[in-house]
C-alpha cells in the first residue's frame, strides 16, 4: 500500500477554519494525511478525534508590522520544510501571501483560497498598493487561485494580481444541508435576525437604526442580534454602544453561541445589510438552507445567495431607507409566500452551495494534481 499523502490546510483563524471548512477536512482525512496549521484561537480538541493533526502558528492578522509579518513567513518555510507537504491550500490575506511565498520555494504544490477582498482592497491607499503587489508576487507560481464569487474573480484578474489561467470559482465554501435544517414551523411572533459579527460594515448600525424606524409601526416585531463583539476589530461596535440599544429596548443581543441553528428557526427572516467586501456570507447560506427568508443588500456575495423577489429581498449598500422599505416589505407578505420563499432559499442551497459540490471540487483536484 502506498503511503498516504499529506494536505495542509492553512489560515489565520481556527475557530473560522473550523466552522467553515471541518466538513472538507473530515471527508479529505479519510483518503490523505489532514493538517491544519492556524492559530490556536479556540478549542482545537475536536481534530484529535477526528485524527487531523494541529500546528498552532502565530499570525499577526490586522497588523502592519513587517518584522511580525517576516516571522511568520519564516515560521511557514520552516514547517512546509520540516513537513514536507504534498499539498496545501491557503486562505485570508496573510496566509496566502507568505504561504504562497513559501510553497512555490520550497516546491510544493498549492491553491490560494480568496474567500473575500476585506479591507485590503476597500480604499484606494497604500495598503491597496502595497497588498496588489504582494499578491502578483505571491501567485507569479501557483496551481490555482480559487474564489467564492465570480466579482472577487473577475477584480482580481482586471488588476493582473493573477492571471486569467490559474483562476477559478467555486461558489461558496458550502453550506451542510443536512446539518442546517429546519424542523420547526415559521415562529408565531415576528423576529428579525442579524447574525454575524458586530462589525459596522456588516451593517449592525444601519440594521439598529432601521429597528428603530420601525418599532413604532410594528410593535410587536422583534429585533434580534447574534454574534462576537471583536473588540481587536478598528470596525467593531463599541459594548457600551451595544449596551445602550439593548437598555433602549430598540433590540436584544443574544451574544455568542456555538450553534446557530435554534436562532435561525426562532427567526422569521434573516437581515445582513453588509457593504463589507464579503466571499459568500456563510450566515447567509445557513439561513436559507433552514428555510428562513433573507434581506441582504446587493453587493458582492451576498446576491449571489439571495435572489431578489425569489428566496428574499435585496436592498441599496449603506441605505437606510432602502433597508427600512425591504424589512416593511417583508412584514407585509402573508405567511404563505414567506414559507415559499423559505423553501425556495432552501432548494437553492441543495442546488449551488451544498457542501458536497464543494467537496467534490477538493477532491477532483487533489485526485488530478497528485495522481
């Protein structure tokens, strides 16, 4: 029997590794030898019970220090030496720009994973620059660029930060269907649900002053909140502004939990009215695969998960009054064509975004580059 290969995978974050990427790491570790090397910012003990291996690593993500950023890059050459990887795949900025570095000169072979464009690319500045020319130098050598959507695609060859050759979409990182599945009815009480993190441009502000447009109109309306303060973040809500809307009795915060799912069914529609430079919004994906109707706004990714008038509505980036209007629409339709709208999301979800063609993508790939 041969000896099993051995695939990396590699990011900034566990805690996001985990909760978007265990399902594909768990399927992969039946046929290869499975390492994810983060961060150790979470409880990591579940990849000993599936027999994934750990390799904490240190990853100054919001930092501009280019001695941290240099460590690091020394840190990932030492391990891709030491380990000799058949594969790796690279997600978020810094692990795809100096794990990208690292591969091509030690001669592994590796797919970067852009799962959104983030502040990076927001404003026209010397970050934008200087991180356009890390990206054409990091992917001059690699197997391929994936990404969640075909605008990052599409803005990523238009700046000839790669070339057309090497890209390709796939979609989402996907959604279990199976897991994210609802068993209970629509909720008798109104509740909207903004899930994600407590970032302004994910639209918590926008979302909290739209609540309070429309209390006076729908009293019995119920605004809710789920998700971190990241209080590390320069774009995260301040906890004593969050206190200050919660003592208002404008909205509820639920704070963190490890599972999302008896929020989404207490919901009757989910709202993300982010203008952040998103890949797919997994909160998105969840929702709509538990049935539950969604605003979001047109931008980047999150049209990509919601179809206007079919699975939910779509607003304007950063407008409160197109906000407002989407969530009054929505109150105004009949339980009947919620529940449609519910189970439209959900078909849309087995069609596009299911786990498995995600999967199934990996695999291929691997199959192709080390067979």
């Amino acid at each position: 029997m041969s000896e099993r290969k051995k695939i990396a995978f590699v990011g900034n974050s566990a805690l996001t590794m985990l909760n978007f990427r265990l399902g594909v790491m768990t399927e992969l570790n039946k046929e290869y030898d499975v390492v994810m090397i983060t961060p150790e910012d979470c409880d990591v003990s579940v990849l000993k019970q599936l027999g994934i291996r750990f390799i904490p690593v240190i990853v100054d993500c919001k930092g501009r220090n280019p001695f941290r950023d240099l460590s690091f890059l020394h840190m990932l050459r030492q391990i891709y030496h030491r380990e000799q990887f058949d594969f790796v795949f690279h997600y978020t900025i810094k692990p795809i720009l100096y794990g990208a570095l690292s591969a091509s000169k030690l001669g592994i072979r590796h797919i970067e994973v852009v799962t959104g464009l983030g502040y990076s690319f927001i404003k026209r500045n010397w970050l934008y620059y200087l991180s356009c020319v890390m990206h054409r130098l990091a992917l001059r050598k690699t197997d391929g660029v994936w990404f969640l959507n075909q605008d990052d695609c599409d803005a990523f060859v238009k700046w000839k930060l790669v070339q057309q050759k090497y890209v390709h979409v796939i979609h989402g990182e996907g959604v279990n269907t199976s897991y994210f599945q609802s068993h209970q009815p629509m909720p008798d009480t109104f509740t909207f649900l903004h899930c994600g993190r407590m970032l302004r441009s994910k639209g918590v502000a926008l979302y909290v002053q739209a609540a309070e447009r429309l209390r006076g109109e729908f009293p019995q309306v119920h605004f809710q909140l789920l998700g971190p303060l990241d209080a590390q973040n320069p774009d995260a809500i301040d906890p004593i502004e969050m206190e200050t809307w919660v003592r208002s009795g404008v909205v509820e915060y639920l704070g963190v939990t490890k599972d999302v799912r008896p929020y989404l069914e207490r919901c009757s529609c989910m709202v993300l009215p982010s203008y952040y430079m998103e890949g797919v919004p997994r909160s998105l994906m969840e929702a709509a695969s538990m049935e539950r109707p969604i605003i979001a706004t047109d931008s980047v990714g999150c049209k990509d998960v919601v179809l206007d008038g079919v699975n939910g509505i779509l607003c304007e980036k950063r407008s409160l009054h197109s906000l407002v209007d989407a969530m009054r629409k929505m109150l105004s339709l009949s339980d009947e064509q919620r529940i449609k709208m519910g189970k439209d999301g959900r078909e849309l979800m087995l069609r596009k975004f299911d786990e498995q063609i995600v999967l199934r993508e990996y695999a291929s790939t691997l199959h192709n580059a080390l067979n």
